[in-house]
C-alpha cells in the first residue's frame, strides 16, 4: 500500500506569506555564495541534497486529506479538507469527465477542517462518478448540507451530479472498503472522532486524526497501542507539543508528538507520520519538532527494539510501505 498526504494541516488551511518565501530565498543565495553552478542538474543537486531541508522545501498548508493506494480499481481517501482539492484536480487531469470513478472515503469526523474540501471537489460535480462517504458518525449528511447551504455557499449539496451514498461504520465491526478491511476505534475529541486500521495484502496503515491521548489512563492507553499493534505506518495527530498538552491545551482534543512515540513503541510500530499540523507553526519549527521526535525516539526506544521510523507528513509526500 501506499499513503500520499494531500492536506496535512491541522483547524485551517494556511498559506505562505511572501516574507517567508524571501527568506527561504535569501537563506538559499547566502548558502550558494562562492559556489559555481555549471548546469542545472547541479543547481537541482544543490537544491535537493545540499539545501536544508526547511529552505527548499515547505510543509504545505492544506488541510486534512490522505489517499491510500491499495489494490484495487477503485479510490481510498480519509478525510475531505481543503487538500481534497488537488486531489480532484489530479483525478481531473488523469481521467477527464468522461471517465467515471468511484471514490471511497473514510470520514474521521465532521469538524470543518475535514470536510471543507467537498464543495470543491470537481469529481462531485460530474455525473457517473459514485462518492461513498464511510462514517461512523449517525447523521454525517447534515454536516454536508450545512456546509454547501445559502448564505454560506452558491450551490448547494443537492445540485451535485455524482452519486453520493453515505455507508454507515461501527467501531468493532470490519467492514470491506475499497478492497481493504476497515476497523474503527472510537476517539477522545469535542463531538468524537475515529481512527480507522486500514489492511491489505498483510500490510497495515493507520489514520489516527483528532485524538487525545492521556497517558494516565492507562487503560485507554493500551486500547489505543493495541489497535496500533505491527502497523507499518501510524499517520497521528501530532498538532501540539507534549508540554502544550498536559497544561495550555488539555482538552482540547489533539495529541503530541511524544505520544505518537510511545504508543507506537507499545505497538511495535514501524513508522510514525507526525500529521495535523498545527497552523501556527512554519516549516522551520515543524521540522524542529520531527529533529526533536527523530532524537526522543532514540532515547526512549526499549531496549533490544527495533528503530521506529519517523517522518513528518508534508502535502505531497508519497510514503511507500
Ligand atoms: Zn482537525
Ligand atoms: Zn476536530
């Protein structure tokens, strides 16, 4: 299987101020000064291994929105933030209008920064095409409407062409989507939220978005490790840092990257995708905090374990299991 991370932000999208893209040039000229560059393979060497990786590159600002790739004819996605909008775009471009797709989505929760991608979504708009929205939510629809309803938007949910079904899940209860086996565990967040286990071909990935985790309940702590248990990739909310969730932000419904590692640890995990970033930071604190989770991960692995990866997800990025 493979992840591609189409929206990794957390709340709201966010974009580039043009005070941070000339830094990022002018860091990029100081770092070149002196040098020669006699053709552009070596600029392009020089961008992509020489160059921080902050300065060449960006987290991207969109919000929540993974495509799993598994195998099968038909698309996989969980969530329908503001990067869903690339990701029907791409569709677009690969398939044209004439070409009917069916898109399967597994829906974490209703809060906007996950569904606000779904009024533009060109798929949507195009008859043939059949949109499957998996919930375990009981009225998902209501949230849709609301979104796409005057005052707050020109067309409404009803006047879209696809045909969108609403496929009602159960924590407890695997179902078959897209030619992977679904499973879904409840989630500690305002109005609740689900992480789902997604299988196939003896490979695993979790989605695991808007979820607090406290450790003193420790019973909860190992539901949670359980349903991590051997996962090949753990995509986790990681908005905040351990320190802002046990004072400034306790209750607030996310977790942190210190989290991520224990209970991936606990669940034998094999790579950790920090995700849900949180929208104040920019690229340079997000990459501190991966350097910082990549170094906290060392010191607090088991004795005798194996390394946990640790990467962190930026719009774009394409993990292959
Ligand atoms: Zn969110
Ligand atoms: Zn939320």
């Amino acid at each position: 299987m493979q992840a591609v991370i189409w929206g990794c932000r957390g709340s709201i999208p966010v974009a580039t101020p043009a005070t941070t893209i000339q830094h990022k040039i002018k860091t990029a000229l100081s770092h070149a000064r002196g040098r020669h560059f006699s053709d552009q393979a070596a600029i392009d060497r020089f961008v992509e291994d020489e160059l921080p990786w902050p300065v060449a590159n960006s987290f991207g600002g969109n919000s929540s929105c993974v495509q799993i790739v598994a195998d099968s004819e038909e698309y996989l996605i969980c969530d329908l933030g503001s990067g869903l909008r690339e990701f029907g775009m791409a569709m677009l471009q690969q398939h044209g209008p004439g070409k009917p797709q069916t898109y399967n989505v597994l829906l974490s929760h209703l809060h906007w920064d996950h569904i606000m991608g779904f009024p533009f979504f060109p798929p949507a708009f195009i008859p043939g095409n059949r949109i499957r929205i998996h919930s375990c939510h009981p009225d998902p629809v209501e949230a849709f409407w609301r979104q796409q309803s005057a005052p707050c938007f020109p067309v409404d949910f009803d006047a879209l062409s696809a045909d969108i079904e609403f496929v009602p899940l159960v924590p407890g209860e695997p179902a078959e989507v897209a030619g992977a086996t679904v499973h879904a565990i409840l989630q500690y967040h305002e109005g609740d939220s689900f992480g789902y286990r997604i299988e196939q071909g003896g490979q695993s990935i979790i989605y695991s978005t808007d979820s607090e985790h406290k450790q003193e309940n420790a019973r909860e702590f190992q539901k949670f490790a359980d349903f991590f248990a051997q996962a090949d990739l753990v995509i986790f909310d990681a908005q905040y840092s351990l320190a802002e969730m046990v004072s400034l932000k306790e209750d607030w419904g996310h977790s942190s990257n210190l989290i991520g590692v224990e209970l991936c640890h606990m669940a034998k995990a094999k790579h950790l995708l920090l995700y849900h970033h949180e929208p104040a930071y920019d690229d340079e604190t997000l990459y501190k905090v991966l350097r910082e989770t990549i170094r906290y991960e060392e010191l607090a692995r088991p004795e005798g374990a194996d390394p946990l990866q640790v990467s962190s997800a930026y719009d774009g990025l394409q993990v292959v299991l």
